[in-house]
C-alpha cells in the first residue's frame, strides 16, 4: 500500500469539516465476552472489520481521537501506514454513528458524487506543500451513518480516476461492510478482542462528564495551553464586578506570555448572566466599546498607573465570560487598548463556537477540570 504522509492534526481538521466526528467509546471496553450476544460497537472491532478489507501492515492502530467537541455516540477507529520519524503516516479511518446523513451533493458541488445505494464520494484537491486532500465515502444503514476517510495520498482529480490504495471501490465495500453497525455481533466483538498490535486509544466516557469549573480551575484550565510562564496567585478579586454567581481566577506572569511581560496580571472571569451595567452606563471609571461580539472595558493609563481592562462576551444563553489583564500600558482609543490588553490573542477563547478546549467557561469536563487542579499545583 503505497501511501503519502500527512500529519495527524490536518487528518482530524478534514474530518471535523466535512461533519466525520471523531468515536466515543469506554474506556479499554472491548465488549461482552464472545458467545453471549450482540454488544456495543467496539473501536477495536471497528479496526478488524477494516483489516479484512485492507491491508494488514499498518504503522498503528487506534482508537479514532475524542473530545468533549465530539458528537455523542460515535465509535470509530483510525488505521495508520508507511510511518516514519516525525511522520505519523497516513490515515484510513472509519466512523459509524447515529448522526443524519449523508449530506447529499449540491448542484454547485464539484468534488461530489453520487455513488449510488445512497453512498455519497466526496473529494478535496492537493494542494501543493500544504495539503495532500482526501477522499471520503458516506453511506446510511440501518439508520447509522457510517464514514469511511483516507488522508494522505496525493489527490490530483476526481479519485475515481486515479489509481489510489485503498480505491475508492474499496472504502464503498468497508462503508457497506453489514458488521458495520452500533450493535454488533458477537462474533465482531470478538474479531475485535482478538485483533493483535492494538494501540489502544479509547477514551473513558466519564472523563468527558461536564463539571464546574471554580475559582482555580477557570484561569488553570485556560492559560495553561500558552505556556509555563505564570504562576497561580488564587481567587480573582474581581469576580463581584460580573454579579451573583460569579467565578475568576488569577495568574502572575512570571516571563512572556502573549501580549504581557513579567510582572503582568491575568485574571479569567465567568458568570452565568452578564452585569448589570454592561447594557447601561458601563462600569464606573471604565469606558466601554463593543465590536464584533467582544466588549472591551478599560481605563486608559494615566502617570504611572497602565490602566487595566476587561474583555468580555456574552453568550446566548447569557453566560458571560472574560479575561482582565493589567501590565500594559492602555491607550485612550479602541484601536491602542484592545490589542495592549490581549484582546486579539486570547478574545478568540472567549467564541464557544469557534474556541479550542482552551475556551474560558463556567464548565469543562472532568478530565480537564482535574489536568486544570494539577496545573495549578504546579505553577503556585
């Protein structure tokens, strides 16, 4: 199987766009022993079902990556070939899930195609020294979904045309493989117990459990991803500024950090409604502009005081998050105190729509909320 090399992130952002969520599965759950049933779909099984189709020299096998971002339910596996350092090889990957679809090809579509049985091809182009494209096949069963990608080869045309491994035939028949389903046999499950060199992967459920975030694990649970350069100082002081129910955390810049220097102050606020003021006169000594979803609330420097500021979004559901920083000195117009308060490095993190799990919120999940409490035991 001769396959071009593409790095793991750009095969996981194809996925998420074309809709192909990555699989939940418990944790090391391999099903019911064999001979007592049908069991939930195992992403282990997933992976012996896609080895009778392909070939068996695979670099690795694991379980398809999941987050809290991941649609619900899904169970998938990821095979890997033709890895070499620094390269994780090229990516075949299969999903089955309760999701609608597939989505069918738009009269404008290019790069689609009706297969036929109700399997949709979708195709995305190299582009050179970026993106080596892929190839994706949808079909529904049984009212599952099920999604067959591969990432790597170079696609110069429509795939049906080139002469790729796995063809585009082959992933057809993987899509229509009837093994293929939410419950699965007994035999399947047991196929999956038996498949050998598996590198695990799965992701226990409950460590994607939504909990509160508190005083430490707000800030924690956020700056970490930027860096060592902070120390955890405790609870915000501002957290009254956002009203009742309120949580905020502080950090101390202890070097560079974004857009602050050492000695910086961060603080990251959350509250379930916004404050009282925010639609009114603003707060009292601050002035207030928003643009584009994003509230900044500053007071310009004055002396030898740099002002502070607050950068705010309100959410639909009325949650209201925010960071505060001070350290850099503020201009008296927009255009100087958004960008010397942070607000376009780290504004994105407050867009739960658009934010990575770094995304400043009144909740997070378990396995973050205590990855949040061991960062903070080590940055005190």
């Amino acid at each position: 199987m001769q396959l071009v090399s593409v790095p793991r992130a750009l095969a996981v952002l194809t996925l998420v766009g074309l809709g192909l969520g990555v699989g939940l599965t418990g944790c090391g759950d391999d099903g019911p022993p064999a001979g007592t049933g049908p069991g939930p779909l195992t992403s282990r099984a997933v992976a012996a079902v896609m080895l009778d189709h392909l070939p068996d020299d695979t670099s690795s096998r694991s379980a398809t990556y999941v987050d809290e971002y991941s649609p619900p339910g899904l169970v998938g596996a990821d095979l890997r070939y033709a890895a070499g350092e620094g390269d994780d090889g090229d990516l075949v990957r299969l999903t089955v899930s309760r999701e609608q679809g597939p989505k069918p090809c738009a009269a404008d579509e290019a790069r689609c195609a009706d297969l036929g049985d109700g399997a949709v091809l979708r195709w995305d182009e190299l582009v050179e020294e970026e993106d080596p494209g892929y190839v994706a096949v949808q079909a529904r069963y049984d009212g599952q979904l099920v999604s067959a990608l591969v990432s790597g080869p170079a696609i110069s045309a429509d795939p049906r045309e080139l002469d790729l491994e796995p063809s585009v035939e082959t992933l057809v028949e993987l899509v229509g493989d009837p093994r293929l389903r939410l419950s699965a046999s007994a035999g399947t499950l047991a196929a999956g117990r038996a498949l050998a060199d598996w590198d695990g992967g799965e992701v226990d459920p409950a460590s994607l459990e939504e909990v509160a975030n508190d005083d430490v694990t707000v800030v924690t649970s956020w700056i970490w991803g930027y860096g060592d350069a902070w120390r955890y100082v405790g609870p915000s002081p501002l957290t009254s500024k956002l009203g009742e129910g309120a949580i905020g955390g502080r950090i101390e810049v202890t070097g560079d950090l974004g857009p602050l220097a050492k000695g910086g102050i961060v603080d990251a606020l959350a509250a379930p409604q916004p404050p009282a003021w925010l639609d009114g006169d603003c707060l009292e000594g601050y002035r207030c502009e928003t643009r584009q979803g994003l509230t900044l609330v500053w007071r310009p420097a004055a002396g030898d005081d740099p002002g502070d500021a607050f950068v705010l979004r309100v959410g639909q559901d009325g949650e209201t998050v925010g960071f505060h920083t001070v350290g850099n000195r503020l201009g008296e117009r927009w255009g100087e105190a958004f960008p010397q308060a942070g607000g376009p490095f780290w504004g994105s993190d407050l867009d739960h729509e658009e934010a990575d799990p770094l995304a400043i919120s009144m909740t997070t999940t378990r396995a973050r909320y205590e990855q949040a409490i061991r960062a903070a035991r080590l940055h005190r």
